[in-house]
C-alpha cells in the first residue's frame, strides 16, 4: 500500500488515468447490474408482473444472471460486438446507435460509466490509496447503481441496500469516515427517522409517500457517514425531490400523480456528503 501511495504521489496523472479507466470499466459493469438485477428479481416473483421488463423475462428461460448470457443488445438480442462495448468511446464511436439494429441506445449507458469514472477520479484526488479511499469507490459505485434502479423500476433492491449497510458498519471498524460508534446509531437512526416519516405520512393521507427501500438506503448511508450527517441527508434529498416535482407541475401543469422515486435524491445527497462531511446550506 505505500508503494502505491508514493506511486500517486509521484506520478497524479497516471494515478488519475488508472482511476478513471477503472471506473469506466465499473461504470459498464454498474449497466449491467441496473439492467439485470430488476430482471432476476422479476423472475423471483413470477406473479407481479409490475415491472416494464417483460422482453428480458421472456429471453431468460436458462440461466441469467450478471455475468450470463453476454452482452447483448436489448433490443434485438444479438451478442454485442467487443469493441463496441468499450466504456463511453463505444458510444461516441456509434454516435448512440445500436450496431446491430441501429436503435437507439439509451443515454443512461455512457452517462452511468462516465459519472462512474469521473467520481472514480475526484474520489481519488480527495483521499490517497488506502481503507478510505476503496471504500469510497465502493459507496459510490453502489450509489450510482441504486439511483438509476429506482429511477427506472421505483425499486432499492436488498441485494444493493444491505451488503452498502454492512460495508459501511465494516470500514468503520477502522473509523475510515466516522467512529464506529456513529456509524452503528447512523444506521439504527436513518431507518427509523424515514420509518417514522412514512408511518405519520401515512396516517394522515393514507398515502405511501416512501417504501421501505428508502429506509433501508438511509440506514445505508448512516453506516457510513455517521448520525450526524442524517439531517443534512434527508434535508438535501427531500429538496432535490421538491424541486423535481416542482419543475414536473410547472412543465406538465395537472396533479403530480407519478411517485416519485426518492432513493436517487438520498443517493446524491449521500455522494454530496461523503465528498463534503460538513456541508450545510
Ligand atoms: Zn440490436
């Protein structure tokens, strides 16, 4: 680890390089989890055919998982050609059509591997190598595949927001971003505060305005930023989902029915703090 440490120090530009082609690469495979994981999930439960994924259900007879069957394009279902499968440079080089069938290729593919890899950077030129820095790496990559899942399917699946939480409570064993101790009432905290929000949401409308992945995601959080960052996470997210649904009314007019998703709010409010501990407005 001080080989590499020395190594960043003395070479920043080649270390920045390596973090981003690391995290363009991760950003590709984050694709395939935010495709495939709703898709395995919608296989477990055969009956709630709620989810807009129903071609892939259809192709996933034999096995599917994240790593089977290979890529291939949603669309027509052909393997996709490997060097059109390289991180955003596939894209550029496709100008957003798909090869085989010139569809066109959803904006979320290059846009998750470019925000992967320039997090990946910025992650990088704020900690060196080391407990702090991986798990950063981490915590963002989970994020980012959190928030573009509920984005699409309303959903926070566990198999993301429960590892995120215990991943948390470990790299704090080492107080890598907060005391253990704050890490432990963080995630006991954040399920209960959004839990209790829900309950009296709930009581008085007779609406879900939050699901229980929401609760689940900021027990996450709290995991690993602490308690004390609770207030600012919940402050920023319910902004962010304010104003969204503000700028929604005003450009579509009529009742804002559509619910609106909050992980990828708590998502961002997340990377916000973990890049700025302090932040307040
Ligand atoms: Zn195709």
């Amino acid at each position: 680890m001080e080989q590499l440490v020395a190594f960043s120090e003395a070479y920043p530009l080649l270390w920045c390089s390596a973090l981003l082609v690391l995290g363009l690469f991760i950003g590709s495979f984050l694709n395939v989890v935010i495709h495939r994981l709703p898709v395995m999930l919608e296989m477990q439960w055969p009956d709630e055919a709620a989810l807009n994924v129903e071609g892939d259900v259809q192709l996933a007879q034999t096995r599917y998982d994240l790593w089977w069957p290979r890529s291939h394009c949603p669309n027509c279902h052909q393997p996709i050609v490997l060097r059109y499968n390289v991180p955003v440079l596939g894209w550029l080089v496709l100008r957003g059509r798909s090869h085989c069938c010139n569809q066109t290729i959803a904006w979320r593919y290059p846009l998750v591997e470019a925000a992967t890899g320039i997090l990946f950077v910025a992650a990088g030129s704020l900690w060196p190598p080391g407990v702090s820095l991986l798990g950063a790496l981490a915590l963002l990559a989970f994020l980012i595949a959190l928030a573009a899942i509920d984005a699409e399917t309303l959903l926070l699946p566990d198999a993301l927001t429960q590892p995120l939480l215990w991943l948390g409570l470990f790299i704090n064993l080492s107080d890598a971003f907060v005391p253990l101790e704050s890490a432990v009432i963080g995630a006991m905290a954040g399920y209960l505060a959004l839990w209790v929000v829900y309950w009296l949401f709930k009581t008085l409308t007779g609406k879900d305005a939050l699901g229980a992945g929401d609760f689940k995601l900021l027990a996450a959080l709290g995991a690993w930023l602490g308690w004390q960052a609770l207030p600012q996470l919940v402050l920023l997210a319910a902004l962010g989902g304010l104003v969204m649904t503000c700028l929604w009314r005003w450009r579509h007019g009529g009742d804002f029915d559509q619910p609106l998703a909050f992980g990828p709010w708590l998502a961002i409010s997340g990377g916000i703090l973990l890049f700025v501990p302090g932040f307040s407005f």
